[in-house]
C-alpha cells in the first residue's frame, strides 16, 4: 500500500490524537508527579518575604477548610498561593485549558475553581480574612507591587 493514500480514515485520525502530546506517557506521567502541592517555589516566596518582615505563621493548617498555605493568627487572616493552572485562574495568560481531554481537564480544574470558592466562604463565615496571591502576580515584573501590597493587606 502506498503510505498516505489508501491509509484508512480511523487510522490517520487516531494518529492524530496519539501526536497530541510531545511526550511519552511515562515521561508525562513524571513530570506530573513533579508538581508540588506544598512548598511551590510561590509561596516559598510568600513564605520567605513575609518572615523576613517580621510576620510568623503556621502552615497548611489542617483543621482549616481548604489548609490555607499560610496561617497568621494575630491578623486573622489565612493567605492561599494559588497557581494559575491549577486553579483556573480567570483571564490570567497562564491559565489555558489543554487541548487533549479537554473535557476531564475542565471537570478538574472547574472542579478545582469551585472547591475554593467554597472554602474561602467557610472561611469568612469563621471571621477569616482570606487572601489569595496568584502565581502570576508573582512573576519579576510586578512581585515589587504584589508583595508590599500583602503586608497593606494583613495590617489593615
């Protein structure tokens, strides 16, 4: 058979699917086990900058809905590091669903998106002032704002 002409039509499409991602699936399978829930290089920013500003916190608070990333007492207030991704942060130029599974990926990350707004509505209904920083507002261009603007926050 000459390749390509008389290919049948099932084949060329599940070709096409299978070229979808650019890695094996053991390779993806790895690097999807490399994304941390705790400790992300975001709030280890967060986390470093408000110590080194004389704030002191608790983590991952478990007894808290949603164990907010940081836990300060004295300010009643709990601060969530959210990635854009992972939590389908609207408009955000880092928030873009992928284009295989379409439908799991928007279950998963919706799904995400709604779990926190029920968590931070728990939390206010404790008397909990809740922040949440986005991994965007992080970046080198605008963290000189993001972070000063934190502190405003946890003072007021």
């Amino acid at each position: 058979m000459i390749r390509g002409e008389g290919l049948d039509i099932r084949l060329r499409e599940k070709a096409i699917i299978d070229m979808a991602d650019v890695h094996e699936p053991e390779t993806r399978s790895y690097n999807m086990s490399q994304i941390q829930a705790k400790d992300s290089k975001p709030e280890m920013m967060v986390r470093k900058f408000l110590h080194a500003n004389g704030f002191r916190y608790r983590l991952h608070v478990k007894d808290l809905p949603g164990k907010p990333d940081l836990v300060l007492p004295k300010y009643n207030s709990v601060i969530f590091v959210h990635g854009c991704f992972w939590h389908a942060h609207d408009g955000c130029k880092d928030f873009e669903i992928p284009k295989t599974r379409t439908e799991w990926w928007k279950n998963k990350l919706f799904g995400n998106r709604e779990r926190d707004v029920k968590h931070v509505r728990q939390l206010k209904d404790l008397g909990w002032n809740v922040i949440v920083v986005w991994e965007c507002e992080l970046k080198s261009d605008i963290i000189k704002k993001t972070l000063p603007e934190l502190v405003k926050r946890l003072k007021k």
